[in-house]
C-alpha cells in the first residue's frame, strides 16, 4: 500500500520482460515452482498459500511502474501454530531449491532498506533470497488489521478497521487452502448490516455539515473557499457510493480508479469532474443539485428508509439550494437495531474521522480508536 520506494537502484529493473500482473504472476510462481517443492520435500504439510495484504497487485491495481519496489513473484505461507517451528524447514528447502528466474522475472531479492522495501535483484548465488514470508492466520490478522480472527468482532470494532485494510484482504488470491483461510477471510467480505447503517448515516451527516456553505462562501466573494467545499463535497458523495453499493473505499492512490468500477460512476462521475471545473458558483450549484439528485435516487433504490426527496431545495430562508443531507442520516439512524451504535454520536468509522493515512494504515493506532468509540457510546 505504501508509495514508499527505495533509494538502491532496482538492479533488476532494466531486465525485466513483458509486464504481468503482480497476482497473475505470483500464482503461476506458486503452482510452477513453490507448491511442488513443498509436495516432494514436505508431502504431509498443511498449509494455506496466498497473496493478500499490502500491495498495488493485491488491488489489481499494478502495471510496470509499480515493479519498482516490493514487487515480484512473492507470496504468504500460513503454517498451523502447532507447526510454524517448521518455517525454517520450509524456508531452507525453497532457498535451495527454487529456480532464479521465473517468467523471466528474478525470484532472487534484495535485502529489505531502512523501510523495509524490498527490490528484485538478479544473484548467481547458490541460494535463492526469495519473497516468501511465512505466518500464521491469527498473527497475520493481528499484526495486519489488529484483531484475531477467531473471535467474535463486535459491532463497535469494526469501525476501527480501515477500509484500506479490509480491501486488500478481500481482494488478494488464496492460491491453496488447506487452512479454511478463504472462509476466514469471507468473514470480512463487508460490515454487518447495523455498522454498515451506521456508516452511511455518518456520511450523509458529513455531507450536511458543508452542503450550504458552497454558494455562501461565494456570495461574500471567497471563490478559492467555494471551491475548495465544492471538492469536499465532491468525495464525500463519493465515499458515499462505495457506501452505497457496499464496496470498501481504496486509499488516495487508487480512490478514483476503483470509484470508476461503480455501477454509479458512469452517470455520476462526467458531472462530479464538470464540478471541479466549473467556471462560476452558479454552475457548481447547479451541478450539486444534479449530483445530489441523482445519489438520493440511488438512495431510494436500496429501500433502507421511507421514501426521500430527491430534488434540491433552499437551505431555511436562504437562496441555498441543498439536498438536505441530515434528512438522510436521521431516516437511515432508525433502522439499526444494534444498542450500542444507535448511541454512538454519528461520527464514522476511522477512515470518515480522520484524513491522514499515516494513521489510517497504523494498526496499532487505528486499535487504540477503538476506545474512543466506546467511551462514546457510553455518553
């Protein structure tokens, strides 16, 4: 997930053959060259093998600029608990015995720099330097998203998870399962009906909270301020589909390319860029109000509430013209069941608190939010 990338020059890089996906190539990699070493070696292993986690490939994302760093025929070994002592078994085995190219790529890799980045490099070395990274399932669901996996999530625990996280566990390819990895992994396929109420109440309120101050700011000669609400707004009503169609949202580097995939997107984005470029207030306005038209419908169609007005109108007494965002959130707020977050205030999950990714993909932070949303729910 990280753009991070290493200051050693890719000694790989100028070799390198017709681009392939990072999780097409991993999975070849697997069943060509990983699985039928383990089978001759190892013949009674159970293990689950896969690629999930960080990762532009992971997402689909990938293309040739991105094999610049941590990027390569690379994958996860889970081993049982009872049997992770033999990791080092395992890892001697593939060491000695993995070729050091595979689809003309290098399978050979650098030591990892002062950020952990990893690049292919090309080695005449006996040994292979391979990308194979061997765990557990439960330590990987805590070191990676903060929880175990075996236990019982509570409602209030999912908002402390980043969608960014959620993505990329769900998206990746488990290559062999004898783990029932899948089957834990599905477990996170998307938020339980109360939270996923709850998050999209929040965002409506966070819509309202900045509807009617597009045409103010301008009406006092602030058209950078304008502007600059009118962007807000413009990704706020795009969180809100992901929301809406029940897809977790990418992080910065990919928001627009995976907002693309959205059924709503072919309506909805032509007037969401005209938004950004609109010459005047008056033709931003303008083209909220068809923007908000046409999510409210979208709205309608999920059958969550009563029906909801899907026409723009003044805000109060003023000449403003809004979709009247709270309306939303109160209506959607009735329907969850759950005690616990029909109290909790309608502030979001992590990802709609906080705009910084810094935190956002720190799961030791994100975990300590967790208390934060229960000392809330108390209130």
């Amino acid at each position: 997930m990280c753009g991070c990338m290493s200051t050693e020059k890719n000694e790989a890089i100028s070799h390198m053959p017709k681009f392939v996906s990072g999780l097409k190539l991993s999975g070849l990699y697997f069943e060509r060259c990983v699985k039928p070493i383990i089978k001759s070696k190892l013949p009674f292993l159970r293990y689950s093998a896969g690629l999930i986690g960080s990762g532009s490939e992971v997402l689909g994302y990938d293309d040739s600029q991105s094999r610049d760093h941590n990027w390569g025929p690379r994958l996860i070994i889970f081993l049982r608990e009872s049997e992770f002592d033999k990791r080092a078994a395992i890892d001697t085995e593939l060491r000695n015995n993995l070729p050091h190219e595979f689809l003309g790529y290098s399978t050979n890799f650098g030591k990892p720099d002062e950020r952990g980045v990893r690049l292919l490099k090309r080695s005449k070395s006996a040994e292979v330097n391979h990308f194979i990274v061997f765990s557990t399932v439960r330590s990987f669901f805590k070191e990676y998203i903060g929880i175990d996996p075996y236990q019982k999530l509570e409602r209030l625990s999912w908002l402390s998870l980043p969608q960014q996280k959620l993505l990329t566990l769900i998206k990746g390819k488990i290559f062999h399962d004898d783990l029932g990895l899948n089957k834990t992994i599905r477990m996170f396929e998307y938020y339980p009906r109360d939270v996923w109420l709850f998050l999209l109440a929040s965002q409506w309120e966070k819509i309202s909270q900045y509807e009617a101050f597009v045409a103010r700011a301008a009406v006092v000669g602030d058209d950078l301020g304008s502007r600059i609400l009118a962007t807000r707004i413009v990704r706020y009503l795009m969180e809100l589909c992901f929301l809406m169609e029940k897809k977790y949202a990418s992080y910065s580097k990919w928001f627009g390319t995976a907002f693309a995939e959205l059924r709503i997107a072919g309506e909805l984005s032509p007037i969401l860029t005209k938004i950004l470029s609109s010459p005047s207030i008056k033709d931003s306005e303008k083209l909220l109000g068809n923007a908000y038209s046409i999510v409210a419908k979208k709205h309608n169609s999920l059958k969550m509430t009563k029906l909801m007005d899907t026409q723009v109108s003044k805000y109060y007494d003023r000449p403003y013209l809004i979709i009247h965002a709270d309306a939303f959130a109160k209506e959607i707020r009735k329907g969850i069941r759950d005690p616990i977050l029909r109290r909790v205030p309608l502030i979001g999950s992590v990802d709609q608190l906080i705009d910084n990714e810094d935190v956002t993909l720190h799961t030791d932070i994100c975990g300590n939010l967790g208390l934060l949303f229960s000392r809330v729910s108390t209130c």
